[in-house]
C-alpha cells in the first residue's frame, strides 16, 4: 500500500533557528512529492514539490525540502524559524505513474516557533 | 494558480439530515477530488469527480451516503446523506491544474 509517514505529531523551534519536518514514503515506481501548509482556519496552500532533478526543492517563504532516494525522505527544512512559520505542515505523495491519481498526505506535523 | 471557492464555509446540522456542499473553480479543470479532514486528522480522498464521467469512490465511500455531481468543468456539489456526528469534519474540494489546489473546506458540525 502507498503510504506517506510524518513521524513527529509536533515540532517545536525557537525563531531564527533552523527546522527540520520529516516525511517518508512508500509507493511503487518514482514519485513526485510534495508539502503543503494549513494555517488556521484556512484551507491548504501549496509549498513546493518535487519531480525530477536536483534534490534540494527551492519553494514559497523560504521553505526548502530534500529528497533522498536511499531513504526514501523529504524532508523540509527552513534555515532560519519564523513565529509565523507556525502551523500544521503535510507531506503529499503522488506515484509519477499514476497521473490521473490524487494526492495521498501524511498525518501532519504542527509546527511551533516560539519568540 | 486556481481559485476555488466553497459553501457553505461552515455548517451545524442535526443527525439524520443531509448537507450539500458546493465547490467553484475560477477556471475549467478536468480533475477534482472530495476531501475530508476528521478533527486532528489528515486528509482522506473521498472520490475523484471528472466531468463526463461518474465519480470514483476511494474504499470506505459509497455514493449512497456522499453523492457528487459534476456538471461542468467548474463546479461540483458534495452531498453527506443522512448524517451522523462521525460525519464531523472539514470537507475539501481541491483541483488539479498543473498543481493541485484547495479550497478553504466546510466545517460541519454534526450533533
């Protein structure tokens, strides 16, 4: 079964340091992966994705992610925390054969940056 | 990016009633996809709605109990038949249109 795992419910981080929200998945063939971010009381908004190419993923407010084959992660990943970074972040996954399908999330990781 | 807008935004509705719920895109989009997000949970795919075919149902949904309709390349409805307080959740439309978008979801409280 194709699943995406976060393996942190919360993660906590002091402003201006660097965070760290893990993802793993597991689907068949090569995927094309994604975060989005849920601010409260709004719907989802989409951060970055990767398809191909390098595995550093540049996205929206200075948010970046990893992909990592080996181990089958996205990690992302900010340099330097923002209090309003905070909110509930998704890992998405999307088997790249598997055009017509919909996204598959992972549980969610709230993120809390502390001032 | 697509805007997608829904209604209503929130609703409180007694067991046993249904609910419909709307879904309007600003641009034509051949896929689109029902959510629902349970408190404190992820995103579940309900179905896949593509126009000018039937809706297909991920394992756990029926058409019975959330019957979609697609008329168009930019709208769609989400009816929750007979409802229960398990049907407690936000419910989301998203599209797919190179990304895949969101919108804002409904809120229904079930008592």
């Amino acid at each position: 079964a194709q699943s995406v795992a976060q393996p942190e419910d919360q993660v906590n981080v002091a402003e201006g340091n660097p965070l760290t929200v893990k993802c793993t998945y597991s689907v068949s063939g090569n995927p094309y992966l994604f975060w989005y971010v849920q601010y409260p009381n709004r719907g989802l908004q989409f951060l970055l994705k990767y398809i191909t190419g390098d595995n550093l993923v540049k996205g929206s407010y200075g948010f970046e992610a990893e992909f990592n084959k080996s181990q089958t992660s996205f990690h992302l990943k900010k340099p330097s925390a923002l209090v309003s970074d905070s909110a509930l972040y998704f890992c998405a996954v999307r088997p790249l054969n598997q055009a017509g399908t919909a996204l598959i999330f992972g549980k969610g990781t709230t993120l809390s940056v502390s001032s | 990016s697509a805007v997608i807008s829904q209604k209503p935004s929130r609703d409180i509705c007694q067991r046993g009633t249904s609910l419909t719920i709307q879904c309007q895109v600003d641009s034509q989009v051949t896929m689109m996809f029902w959510y629902r997000q349970q408190p404190g949970q992820s995103l579940t795919l309900i179905a896949t709605a593509n126009q000018g075919s039937e809706a297909t149902y991920e394992s756990g949904f029926v058409i019975d109990k959330f019957p979609i309709s697609r008329p168009n390349l930019t709208f769609s409805t989400l009816t929750v038949s007979n409802m229960s307080p398990e049907d407690s959740s936000i419910y989301l439309c998203s599209v797919r249109d190179n990304e895949q978008f969101f919108g804002p979801g409904t809120r229904l409280t079930v008592l």
